[in-house]
C-alpha cells in the first residue's frame, strides 16, 4: 500500500474493500490496483474545475457501507417492456439467462475480466470509475452478435437497497458487434430507506454500423447521491443514441463521454432534467470527433424551481483531420420559481477547418405573451404554466421512442409540475 | 352588458387611454375605429386582462362586477374573450388541448359537466367545418406556423367553440387576403345573437362590409371623439381621421 495520506473518507473505503476483499470476484491484483487508483486520486477538491459547481462535501462526510453480496428480495418498480433483469446494488437478482431483450449475457464467470473491469482514465470522475471497478459485485456484459438486429428493449432496473447507508456499484459493459442494432433502457432506483450512494460506470464500445439506442431514467429517492460514468467508443458508421431523463436523487451527476473513432461515426445525446425541491442535477457531455464525416448532437432541457440546481456542461472537441464532421448542442433551461439556479456551459474546441459547428444555451421563464394567451382562454395560472412546461421538454420528449417510457416520464413531470406550480401561485 | 367609464390606462409612463365611455348593450355590434396609436388595441388589452398596462382612473363593468378586478381567466370563464390582434404561437400546446380545457373551464362556469373526447370532437368538427380548417390542425400546436390568415382563422375558431357573452376582436382583419376575410366574417356572424355582444377594434372600413356594426366609434389619443352608425365609417374612409379630430377640437 503506498503511503500517501488518506482522506478519513478514503481511508473508510479502503478499510471496508479490504473486508469484502475475499467475497469479490476476479483477479485480486486488478482490484487492489483500483483500490489504489481511488486512494490516490480521492475525493474532488473545492477547486478541481470538473467539480466547480458541484460540491461532494456532503458526500465525502458521509460513511456508506459498500454492498456485499445477498440474496435478500428486492422490491422493484413494474417494468416498462416485457425483458428485464434486475440489479441489486450492482449484483443481479436471480440466474442470469445466457440471452435476453436481443443480448448477450456475461459475468465475471463467463466473459473476459478485461473486458468488464477495464479501467476508465481522465475525467473528474476516473476516481470513482476505479473505485467502481474494485467494489463492484455482478459486473455485466451485454454483447450482440454480427448483424444481430433487435427491436426488443432490455431493461436493466439497476436498484439501490440496504439496512443503511449503502454504496452501490453496477458495472456494465456493452459490445456492439459490426452491424448489430439493439436497445437498452437503464432505470436507477432505490429503496428510499436511506441516504445510498450508487456509482455506476457503464463501458460501451460499437462497432463498425452498429446502432445502440440507450434509454436512461435516473428515478431514485429524495436522498440519493447518484454519480454515473458512461463511456462510449463508436467505430465507422455507427450510431449512439441516449434518451435521457433526470428526475431523482438529491444530488446526481452524469459524465457521459463519447469518442466518435470510425469515419462517420455519429451520436445523438438529449435528456430532460427536473430540478425542483433541493435537488442538484449535473450533467457534463464530452464528445471527441476524431475522424471524418462524424457528426453529434447534445440536447438538453432542464427544468429548475424551489432550491433546485442544474448544472449543464456540454462539450465537443473537433479534432485535427476530423474534417467534414458536424457538432451541435442544444441547452434550453426553465427556470420556474424564484432561487431556482441553472449553470451552463456549453464549450466547443475546433481544430479542423472544414467543420459545421453550433451551439445555443438559453436559461429563462416562460413566455409571459403565451401565458396570458392561455389564461385569457380559461386556463388558470398554474394549468397554462404546466403545459408551457410540458411543451418545453415536449420537443426533447417527442424523440423518446419507447412509448411506456415516455409516458411515465411525462406523467412524472405533469404530476410534479401542477403540485409545485400550484404551490407557487 | 359592458360598460366603460371615464376609463384612463398607462404603460410606464405613457399615458395611452385618457378617458374613454363606452356602452355596449347585449345583441349589438361596436366597431371602434381610429389612427395608429390612438389606444384602440389598448382598449382591448386592459378589457382582457394583459399584464403591463396601468389603470389609472375609471371603470369598467361586465354583467354589474368590476370587470378589472378579475384575473384573466376568470374574465375568460365569465363568457369574455379577446380574439388577438397577433395570436400566439405556442410549439408543444396543441390545439386540441387548449380547445378542450377552455371549453370545459368555461362549461365549469357554467355549472355543465366537462365535455368528453367525443362529445367534444362532435362539437368541433361543424365548427371547422364553418372555419374552412382541415381536422389535421387539432395535433398541431397552437398557431405553430400557421399563415396570417390561419391563425386568424383559429381566433374565431376558438371564439365559436366558447361562445362568449363578450367578443373583443382586435384588428382581425389586418393581415387577411379577401377570402381569409370573408371566411372569418362568417365565423363572426354566425356567433351574432340576442344575447352576445360583439366590439371590433379596426383601422380599415373594410372589415365593416363584412361584418355590419349597430354602432361605430371613432378613438383618437385615448378618447372617443365621435359616434355613429355603419356611414360614419364609409365618411372615415373616404376623408381620412383628421376631420374628426378638427371637430372635435373646434367644440
């Protein structure tokens, strides 16, 4: 063990690896070396720039006890589509089919450890990527065949449950193979009893014309801190595709970093987030353009009122040689009640010279002409308000084509937005 | 019906209505007519409630209630609506939402029970039928790239669907081709009865051919100058404001 000083935070972690040590599959030497990844970099400081507007002290005070593996039942929200299989802090409940929702099943078990604890470099979020690697329980890997074309959608509920406090790591890798299509809906829950602190990490390659569609729903409870790494690769003429929607925890943070390698490589990121009550939603995107003809969109509407924060960081970087490629973001924020706050970011880097590239933030209230034109039809305040919302996210929404999905989240949204708008007026 | 007194509004500073009277009676139609500026969409705005605008004296009564005194949507479900000079387009509302919810807050006022999607989709295919607008409008949002006339067209729509007590319809002919016109004429016609009463704020006599006026009055820097019937507006047209103003100013 190197002998820098730990933070009392980091010495916690280290103590309570050491004890899961023996019940944690894999090669002892790959997780010792995680362990000591995580130590070294520790937790974020108040400067570190990826952290600067959000603040993790109350995370760091915090003494989670990682998961250890159980066969305890869980109690899970219903399912959105017919194939699903259930994750209890980052361990799966029950057999794991060899193939299910158009993929291909793997654990520790049965696939490649480098391929399901490959470690994840850069970042403000390397640290928990490698504390992820050491502590997780039942990492997954989901692969498709060649060609392999699936409409189907698995849904992997990923649910964060313990007597206390509990640390969770889930860990997915997903391989697209050449010319694969599949769809994978991702669902964060937890059993509200406690503050939980899930970290996941998601590792997902494609391969030459594969096409991922990934469907995010980020629903835990009010006092969840839920910190997410996603990593994509995207080889030549293939297609990434995210829908997601933050409507839970108390603090979140998504890093999604997508690198578009091939020739043609492309992704469409969007997203709607709610920040109302106190909660603090962060996102940051950060897409490399490393060949020709590649191309990405980012697209977000975040909603803030009460306390809530947003935080939006979108970023594109356009590298040399990647001529011809075509980077857009998009960040439209609401803010619906006074001493809500919205911070966004977006940030383009161009280093090749014959590119298309655009980026529009906008953070206001809604449009007092449309409100008083619903109101002079008979709409009471608090009703023209939640429908301007609703149109707000409507135009991100629409692209949500996974129909239970979708409609869950706009219920959620319209329940929340009535009981929060009626409070205000 | 409505009745205006000694009405004075402001926006900021600016003095824009500066003591108008107007009483208008169930089953007759006013036009109001006047210069650029002369506060005739003012008028209209302060009736229907839009923020930004200060009353600084005066009064207005719809029904016997202080009619300003009423939120927007309240003046709204007591069976007053204003047809927009420049309707709004709302992307992600659509118009089958916005029709439905009037309709039902104003059947709630009413004491009638909310209407069905069937009962409502019966109720509104006659009335577009009338309006000349293809059924594909309804999953559309509101006036979301409509043309000038469509979304004029969508006012009346919306107007015959609630069937006011109290039509404001400000400047709606402004922006309408011949046909466009004649179409919302018809809209606004078929709405005239016993019961309702009908106030046009134009700046053209035009509108006039169309729709026939009881009563025509002549708005000029925050006052009416000058009232009559439907040949005072044939006289406007033909000899422009300034006399009336001069008259005015001579008395």
């Amino acid at each position: 063990m190197s002998a820098i000083a730990l933070s009392p935070a980091t010495a916690h972690y280290r103590a309570a690896f050491e004890r899961l040590r023996p019940q944690l599959g894999g090669t002892a030497a790959r997780r010792v070396a995680a362990m000591e990844r995580f130590a070294e970099l520790g937790f974020p400081g108040a400067r570190e720039e990826a952290w600067k507007y959000t603040s993790l002290r109350r995370l760091e005070s915090r003494r989670f006890v990682p998961a250890a593996p159980t066969t305890k039942p869980v109690d899970v929200p219903a399912a959105f589509v017919a194939q699903r299989l259930v994750l209890a802090n980052g361990s799966p409940v029950g057999v794991v089919p060899a193939s299910l929702g158009g993929f291909t099943l793997g654990t520790l078990t049965t696939a490649p450890e480098d391929q399901l604890l490959r470690s994840l470099v850069g970042g403000g979020t390397e640290r928990f990527a490698a504390l992820n690697a050491a502590l997780t329980l039942g990492p997954l890997l989901l692969s498709t065949a060649t060609g392999q074309q699936s409409d189907d959608v698995l849904q992997l509920t990923l649910v964060t449950t313990g007597t206390g406090p509990t640390l969770a790591s889930p860990r997915i890798a997903v391989r697209m193979a050449p010319a694969s299509r599949a769809r994978l809906l991702l669902d964060h829950v937890d059993d509200g009893a406690h503050e939980h602190f899930p970290y996941a990490v998601l590792d997902i390659e494609l391969a030459a014309g594969a096409h991922l569609t990934l469907y995010r729903l980020q629903r835990q409870g009010e006092r969840a801190f839920h910190i997410e790494r996603m990593e994509v690769r995207v080889g030549d003429h293939a297609t990434f595709v995210m829908r997601d929607s933050q409507l839970g925890a108390a603090l979140a943070r998504l890093d999604t970093n997508v690198s578009l390698d091939g020739r043609a490589a492309a992704t469409e990121i969007t997203g709607v987030f709610l920040a109302d009550g106190s909660r603090h939603l962060d996102s940051h995107i950060h897409v490399d353009h490393r060949a020709i003809e590649t191309t990405s969109l980012q697209d977000y509407r975040g909603i803030a009122a009460n306390k809530g924060r947003g935080v939006f960081n979108g970023k594109a970087i356009v590298h040399e040689g990647a001529q011809k490629s075509n980077a857009r973001q998009v960040n439209r924020n609401l803010l619906l009640t006074p001493g809500a706050e919205i911070d966004t970011k977006p940030d383009l880097e161009i280093y090749a010279d014959d590119v298309q590239c655009s980026h529009g933030t906008t953070t206001g209230q809604l449009d007092p002409n449309a409100l008083f034109y619903l109101r002079s039809r008979g709409l009471s305040e608090p009703e023209a308000r939640s429908a301007l919302t609703r149109a707000f996210a409507g135009a991100v929404m629409a692209r949500v084509d996974e129909p239970t999905l979708a409609r869950h989240v706009h219920d959620e949204l319209d329940r929340r937005l009535v009981r929060l708008l009626e409070v205000a007026a | 019906m409505l009745s205006i007194r000694d009405l004075h509004a402001q926006i900021g500073v600016r003095k824009i209505l500066k003591g108008v009277n107007l009483e208008v009676k169930p089953g007759e139609v006013h036009a109001i007519m006047g210069p650029n500026g002369s506060g005739k969409s003012t008028l209209a705005s302060v009736l229907a409630g839009r923020a930004g605008y200060e009353v600084t004296k005066g009064t207005a009564h719809y029904l016997g209630d202080d009619l300003l005194a009423l939120e927007p949507e309240e003046r709204a479900r007591r069976g007053v609506f204003l047809a927009f000079q420049y309707p709004v387009e709302i992307p992600g509302v659509n118009n089958a939402y916005l029709l439905k919810a009037a309709l039902n807050a104003v059947r709630k006022q009413r004491g009638l029970p909310d209407l069905d999607a069937f009962e409502f989709l019966a109720l509104i295919k006659d009335k577009m039928k009338l309006m000349q607008m293809d059924e594909s409008f309804l999953s559309r949002g509101v006036n979301e790239g409509f043309s000038g006339g469509e979304k004029k067209r969508n006012e009346i729509l919306q107007m015959s669907v609630l069937e006011p007590t109290l039509a404001l319809l400000d400047e709606t002919d402004s922006g309408l081709d011949i046909d466009a016109l004649r179409v919302v004429a018809t809209g606004v016609n078929s709405l005239r009865s016993p019961e309702r009463a009908i106030v046009m704020v134009t700046h053209y006599q035009r509108l006039l051919d169309y729709i026939e006026p009881d009563f025509v009055h002549v708005l000029s820097d925050g006052r009416i100058l000058r009232t009559g019937d439907k040949s005072l507006a044939l006289e406007l047209e033909k000899r422009g404001y300034d006399w009336v103003k001069q008259e005015a100013s001579a008395a």
